[in-house]
C-alpha cells in the first residue's frame, strides 16, 4: 500500500515528517509520497516556488527510506487538484491500494474539493484525527463508504474512509516563517538541512510576506 500525503509544506517540518513515520508504520505502506501542491486550489498560493518546496522536501528526506518527495504536481499547468494527483498515481501503481491522508480541517471542506467524489475512485481516504476525536455526524453519502477496520483497505485499491488518530506535534509552517521573519532560530521544529536552504536562500525574511 502507498500512501500520499499532500500539503504546501512551505517549508516541510517535523510535524509533518513525524505524522510520515507514524503512518508508514501504522499502516505498514510500503512508502509514503509526500507531494508539494504547486497551485494550491483553496488558499492563497505560497510565495515559495514549488520547486524550492520541493526541494527542502528533498533534503528532509534525504536518509529516510520510504519517505519519498514526489514533484508530480509540478509538471502539471494550472490548480493543482488532487483528483488529477490521483488520477496519475493510479495508473501508475495499478491496483496497488493508495491511502490520501488528509486532517480533519481538509476533510471538512471535502465537498469543497474539485471533483471530489471521484477521490475515491483512485484512493482510500485516511482522516487524521486527535485524541477524543468521535467521527462527525453529518458526513452525508461518505458514511456508505466508512470502515472502522484499517486491514479492509487492503483488500481494495481505493473507495473506504478511515479516521485514524496520528500524533499532531504543535508546528506550524505559519509558525516557522513568522519566527525566521523576526531573526528568532527556529532549531529543533525542523531539520538542520533545510534550515540551511532557507538561509542559503533568504527565505521568509519579510513578517508581513509570511
Ligand atoms: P501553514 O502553517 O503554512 O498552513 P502547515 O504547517 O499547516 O502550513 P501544510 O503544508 O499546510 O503545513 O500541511 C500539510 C499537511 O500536514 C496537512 O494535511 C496538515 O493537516 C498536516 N500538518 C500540518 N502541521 C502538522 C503537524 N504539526 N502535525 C501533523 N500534521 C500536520
């Protein structure tokens, strides 16, 4: 099973690489994809190139076996839909099961989604939830779809909804930006290699660009 885990990752923290780990292992994936939105269709575009996004990806990920940063979206022109990002990844991994990872916030904006029915004609969806966390009641036509068992999954390429509690270390992108733009050291919520990238580069220098 292949996961996939999408974000801005502007820049990639160890929140996110901590919530990698943990998920690779839960699931037993045989690897993680961790893909850059180039073109983010919901929020406002990252002033950080995506090739540079990609790139501090890259270098957080350089000795971690199974965490593979996937540029996929790069190559495409215009939003970057995930229907799109799954549509490729299916052909390629034939009926390998794919498992989009996404939080609770995503997930409650699904209907949101372009096309977003169709999500589950390439993937399992996988909700990453905290602790005390009780599935929602309005979840509509997607309560067909929703199993309470992870080893189901991988008895089918994609269409079941699972909600699965992940460790959610308090980091934030916002966070790490906000603290570079005010001269602070942001050591130890993200790796040294990418720390170096954002200096070597002048990244985030500017508060009210962040
Ligand atoms: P920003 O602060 O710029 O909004 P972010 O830190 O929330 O960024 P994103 O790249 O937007 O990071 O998030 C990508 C994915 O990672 C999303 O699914 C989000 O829910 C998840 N995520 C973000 N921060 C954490 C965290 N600290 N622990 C676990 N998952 C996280």
């Amino acid at each position: 099973m292949i996961g996939i885990y999408g974000g801005t990752f502007d820049p990639v923290h160890f929140g996110h690489l901590r919530t990698a780990v943990e998920i690779k292992a839960l699931f037993d994936l045989d690897e993680v994809r961790l893909i850059p939105c180039a073109n983010p269709p919901h929020r406002t575009a990252p002033l950080t190139p995506p090739a540079m996004r990609l790139q501090m990806l890259q270098l957080a990920l350089a000795n971690s076996q199974g965490l593979v940063a996937d540029g996929c979206e790069l190559d495409r022109t215009g939003p970057s839909y995930t229907v799109d990002t799954l549509r490729e990844l299916r052909a390629a991994h034939g009926d390998t099961p794919l498992l989009l990872f996404m939080g609770m916030d995503a997930f409650a904006d699904l209907e949101c989604w372009y096309q977003w029915p169709h999500l589950f004609d390439y993937a399992h969806i996988v909700v990453m939830t905290r602790p005390g966390f009780t599935v929602p009641a309005d979840i509509g036509s997607k309560r067909d779809r929703l199993v309470s068992n992870a080893a189901l999954l991988q008895h089918a390429p994609g269409g079941k909804l699972f909600f699965q509690h992940v460790t959610q270390l308090d980091i934030s992108a916002t966070a790490i930006r906000n603290l570079i733009a005010k001269r602070q050291n942001p050591r130890f919520l993200l790796p040294d290699s990418v720390i170096d990238f954002i200096r070597q580069h002048n990244l985030y220098q500017h508060e009210s660009l962040v």
